[in-house]
C-alpha cells in the first residue's frame, strides 16, 4: 500500500506538468499550497444604497460603455452553463489526469485548476480574447478570422482543437439564433474558436472587454470543475472553494492578460498536452477531450 507521503509527492510532480514554459517542467508554479499563499485581492462590492447607482468601475466598465444594468444579464448568459455549446463533454484532459493518478483529491485538482488558469489561459486564452474584441469593435471579420486561426494554432493535441472549433460554431448557431445574422457564416469556418465567437457576442451585447474576459475565464473553471467533480471525485463543497479561489485571481489575472504585447502571448502547459494526447488513446472515456 503507498503511503500518503507517496502519492504527496506524486501529485507535486505531476502537477508540476503545468509550469511556466519558462521554468520547465519540474517548475514549482502549481506546488501545491504555494498559490493560496499568493494574496490576490477579491472584487468586493457593496451593495448601493436606495436611489444611487451602482458604480461599475471595479469591473472596469464605464458609464459610456454601456448601462451596468442592462449589461449584466448578458454577461451572466454568456458565462452560464446552460448555454448550449456542449463545453460538458470536455474535460481538457483532466480525464487521463485522474485516470494516471496526477488528479485525485481537492488539492491536486486546485493546482491542475489553477495552473492552467494562471500558466495558459491567462497567457494566451485572454490576450487573443482582447484582439478578437478589439478586431469586431473596428467591424475587422478578417482580423478576427486571424484571431482566431492563431488561437487554434496553439492548441496542443486534435481534440484540443476539435473542442474548441466545435463550441466555436455552437456559439455562432446560438447568436445567429438570437439574432446575429452574421455570425451564421461562422458556423461553417473551420478555425471558428470560442473565445472570438464569445468576443463577437460581449461586442455586440455592449460588454467591454475586460468584465467579458473575466466571464470567458468563469465559464472554463466552472465546467472543469464540475469535470473534477465527476470524475476525481470531488464533493460540491470541495468543488466551491476551487471555484471560490478562482474567482478571486480571475480579475487580476485579465487585467494583465488583455495588456500582453504579441511577444509575450502564449501559454505553457506540458501537462495538459501530455494528458490530452493520451487521452485520444484512453480506452474508457466519459469526456472527448
């Protein structure tokens, strides 16, 4: 039988997998305990008193831009799991994860969660994002189809990129439903990916770009925790507080992430590369990625 010291350490070398390019894989950026010790500021509103208006700048939106109000439920609707673009049916590799042991309790789960959140997303995920809102804010088609080639460029494996351009043209037969006669294009491009569908909707529904960024990056912690939560298993408490933790860098981690220059786009994650392609070889699998 191993003993916990053992599968201790075998989570922080897999778990490792998840590093800065920079440092490698054997990089302590997802150690377990080592980001809950990093103090990132939560977003506290209060809540307005009778009359007054709510102050959106923490959201980094302003009065211009659009009515905090009225955007609101856009935003909520973009980032809910019900919107039907089957983001369900993956899990990014956190299947093989759990299956190889890398995975298998709260704590590794929060440090695959948060690793890849701080180490690709935030690094490649968001600035493209910031491009692709920039790119329909001009009415550019083309700029964004560029976008959106280089985002699907960078993901790893096939399934990766068939995940990604399947909820991409889920998204366009959802705003061509709701309305958008010129995303309905969209649903037969093969480099469609989700974050520049997702980016046409925030530009259209008036969401400035950083509050959409941040929904963007919910929306993705959301469905692989609740992946996590099938499949490690994890309880619906353990589930809250990796979500909980998220939330909490998410603000910081856009703000810096739509400011990145071309240079320094780009995640790494050899952990998720790895798991994704043997995952295209697991012989059991619930998710397609």
């Amino acid at each position: 039988m191993r003993t916990d010291m053992a599968m201790s350490t075998r989570t922080h070398h897999m778990s490792a997998a998840i590093a800065d390019p920079a440092q490698g894989v054997g990089s302590a950026a997802a150690v377990p305990g080592r980001a809950c010790a990093e103090s990132v500021p939560c977003l506290d509103i209060a809540p307005a008193p009778s009359g007054a208006t709510v102050d959106p700048a923490p959201f980094g939106v302003s009065v211009d831009d659009a009515p905090f109000g009225a955007m609101l439920p856009r935003l909520l609707q973009l980032a809910s799991p019900m919107l039907p673009v089957g983001a369900y049916a993956y899990s990014e590799g956190l299947e093989y994860a759990v299956q190889a042991g890398w995975v298998h309790h709260e704590r590794s789960a929060r440090d695959w969660i948060i690793g890849l959140l701080e180490h690709s997303l935030a690094r490649l995920d968001v600035p493209l994002f910031a491009r692709a809102h920039a790119a329909w804010l001009d009415a550019d088609e083309h700029r964004a189809r560029g976008v959106s080639a280089w985002l699907l460029a960078c993901r790893e494996t096939a399934e990766l990129r068939a995940a990604d351009r399947h909820q991409g043209q889920a998204l366009a037969r959802v705003l061509a439903q709701l309305g958008d006669a010129g995303a309905r294009a969209w649903m037969r491009v093969a480099d469609a990916s989700f974050a520049v569908l997702f980016a046409r909707a925030a530009v259209r529904w008036q969401i400035p770009v950083q509050p959409a960024a941040s929904a963007l990056l919910w929306s993705w912690c959301e469905n692989i925790t609740a992946a996590a939560m099938k499949l490690v298993p994890l309880g619906q408490s353990a589930g809250q507080r990796v979500l909980f933790e998220a939330g909490s860098r998410i603000p910081v981690l856009c703000a810096a992430g739509v400011k990145l220059e071309d240079d320094a786009v780009g995640g790494g994650a050899p952990g998720l590369a790895i798991a994704s392609a043997r995952h295209e070889q697991q012989h059991t699998r619930l998710f397609r990625s």
